[in-house]
C-alpha cells in the first residue's frame, strides 16, 4: 500500500518490485458477454488481481489450444454488418470459441447479421478497440492473433500478480499503460475513469508508484533537455520563428531565469552535446501541459496533465507522449480532487483558468496513484480482457 503522508517522501522501492506488487488492480466496466472464467465475488480486500479467474482462463486456453486453436481469417476488404462475403463463417467460428457468440442454432452462411454484429463489438470491447462492429484491419488483426499469444499474455499476467497484494488504498488512482485508461476508486467504486495518452514506445512510461498532493493550473511547461536538443533544435535550426509560434522562451542556462534574445544565438552551431541554453513554454492555450498538471514525486520526472491535442484521444491506440500521461478530462479530475475547496466545481476552477495565472494549489487529501502495466486479465464480470503489448514487456514464453 501507498501511504500519502503529509509531506511527500520519495518512492518506496524499485519500480520493478512495486510494478509487479501492484499492477493486478485492474478492473474494467464493461458490457456484460459470454465469458470463459468464472465471474468472481468483489472482494473486500479491494480490486485487486483475479488470481482464480486468471488461472482459470489460462487454463481454458490451453485447453482450446490442444484443441487447435482458432481459424485465421484471410485479409479482404472490411466487413459490415448486411454484408454477405466467404469469410463470414470463419469468423462466425473464431467469435464462437472465444465466447463472444453464443453457438449459432441455424446455419447463418456468408451473411453478416445482427447477431454477429453485437458478436464483433464484444470481441473489440474486450481488446481495447472502438465498438464499431465493423471488421477492418485492426480488428482483423487481434482476431488472428494466435492462441499462443494470449497464453503468453494471461501467463504474463500471473507471473506479474504472484506476490501477494496487500489492500489498495480506499482512494487511489491506477493508470494501466497498456489499456491507456486512467480509474479511479473510493470506498473500492469506480468513481472516475478516462482514456489517456502515454510515452512512445522510444520513451516509455514507466511503471511506479507514487502519491499527488498538489496540482498546477495554468502551468508553464519547463522543456526537458532530451526534448529540447532532440525534439525542439532541428525544428528551430529550420525555423528560427518557431520559437514565437509555440511562445517559447529561452533562458541562459539551468541555473538561472536570465532570459536572453533568441536572435543571438547562433542555433546552426548548436547540437545536443553543445546546449546550455534552457527552454520554457508560456501558460496558455498551445501550451504541451494544457491547463492542469498533477504532480507526485518519482524518480522520472513524469506526471499527469493535460493537452491540447484532444484529437488523439479518438485513437484506439495512444503511445504519443514523451513519457508523461495526458489525460483526456482533467478537469474533472482536478475538480473531484479539490472537492471542499473554493475551487471544488467546475464553474469555479474555470474561472481561475481564465484568469491565465499560474497557481499551485495543494490537494487537502492527498491521494496514491499506481501506474500499471498489464497485458491481460478478467475483471469481475468474469471477462478476459486483452491488450496489445505495446511495449514487448510480456516475458517470452518458456
């Protein structure tokens, strides 16, 4: 368990132990479906790894592996519902050994029905996809992922939640990477939940935990290093105007807030061994943070905050980010947290954004936050939920 303590002190031990201690809290809300685990009692220790489910399902799984698996369904144009193609019984069949339709009593053929619509959405919900009941070539291609790729994840996912978790705090929020989700729990119910955006897959989120205590509205954003000589010189050195495009200043060094001109720089010379210069982004609309951050000591500088590329949050899969998490409401985060503050509603804290100053405000109950990797698991509804591994995390299979 994360203790929030009055005064924040640093993590607690290494990420990879508190990673594996903690990444089973996951529990997802989702439309009930035909499952293959068990559906398992809340427990009162809180949301914490199905154990039983999970060995359950690994189980079921080998066992539909002896059987030879399922089909592969060949590539071709998407499928829609009215539609009539060759591939239909196939994957009839494919959603009928994953349990995501019941056994067809009469014979369909190549007809794309309604029945196999509902049949699609189901499979798409459980594995992190838009519930659009269509079969293009993201949905094909979880279809066709192997057998053996899924008892690889659910046994990733026991080897991940084979020590014992203690109780999850009363109030905390867990983030899972892979699932881009970020839940909230009190009094173990969901009382918030929201997509988000996370590192790319050359800068990684990492798995921690950690404990907010403080938010930033209107914040400035401070630009790492790596962004700045990587990301940020090969743009300025092609456009030194695009420095006032996004109202980046520049400030001397690390050390100091001495601003200087960029116009006396000569940034053709520049290269990320030779940058001493400091770069801060103005607070408002196209600012990287947004209007909030979340902050909570870690050893890699990572927090949550908000951004003004909501477009993004309409992608199924978001690894976007230079490691930090994006949320996509923030604001309702912001306004649960400061709930018996003069800025605990939204008309209050918009008004304070409005007003475009940078102000730190401190959280009167701190709350933990564990940030999760997992791959695979069944929530308590008893369904065996999948996502992409989009990091390559998962252990290779022995």
């Amino acid at each position: 368990m994360v203790v929030c303590p009055k005064k924040l002190s640093a993590p607690m031990s290494l990420a990879l132990h508190l990673f594996r201690f903690f990444c089973c809290a996951l529990v997802i809300a989702l439309l009930p479906v035909p499952a293959m685990a068990a559906p398992e009692v809340p427990s009162t220790r809180g949301e914490l790894c199905l154990l039983p489910a999970l060995e359950k399902a690994l189980s079921q799984y080998r066992q539909l592996a002896a059987q030879g698996g399922w089909p592969q369904i060949p590539v071709g144009p998407t499928l829609h519902e009215g539609e009539m193609d060759e591939r239909i019984p196939l994957l009839r069949e494919r959603l009928v050994i994953s349990a995501d339709l019941a056994t067809p009593t009469d014979d369909q053929g190549y007809f794309f029905d309604g029945t196999l619509k509902e049949a699609v959405q189901r499979f798409q919900t459980r594995h992190g996809l838009t519930a659009d009941g269509t079969v293009g070539p993201r949905t094909l291609t979880e279809l066709n992922v192997p057998i053996s790729e899924r008892i690889r994840q659910l046994a990733a996912s026991l080897e991940r939640c084979q020590p014992l978790p203690s109780l999850l705090e009363r109030r905390h929020i867990l983030v899972n990477i892979a699932d881009f989700t970020l839940k909230l729990y009190e009094d173990g119910k969901l009382r918030l939940s929201m997509p988000v955006i996370v590192g790319k897959t050359y800068r990684q989120t990492p798995v921690f935990n950690g404990c907010i205590s403080t938010l930033v509205l209107n914040p400035s954003w401070e630009v790492p290093r790596s962004i700045a000589t990587k990301d940020l010189l090969p743009k300025i050195q092609k456009n030194p105007g695009y420095l006032n495009q996004l109202h980046l200043r520049v400030l001397r060094d690390w050390t100091t807030n001495a601003e200087i001109d960029p116009a006396t720089i000569a940034w053709a010379n520049l290269s990320p061994a030779r940058f001493p210069y400091r770069l801060r982004q103005d607070p408002g609309p196209a600012n990287a943070l947004g209007r909030v951050k979340f902050l909570f000591p870690n050893p890699y500088d990572v927090y949550l905050h908000d951004t003004p590329a909501q477009a993004l949050f309409q992608q199924d899969s978001r690894t976007f980010s230079s490691g930090c998490i994006r949320l996509a409401r923030p604001l309702d985060l912001a306004a649960y947290l400061l709930q018996g503050t003069p800025l605990g509603s939204m008309d209050a804290l918009t008004a304070a954004l409005s007003r475009e100053k940078t102000q730190s405000v401190t959280i009167p109950l701190p709350i933990a936050v564990h940030i999760a990797y997992m791959t695979a698991w069944v929530d308590h509804e008893g369904i065996i939920q999948f996502r992409r591994d989009i990091y390559n995390r998962d252990p290779a299979p022995q």
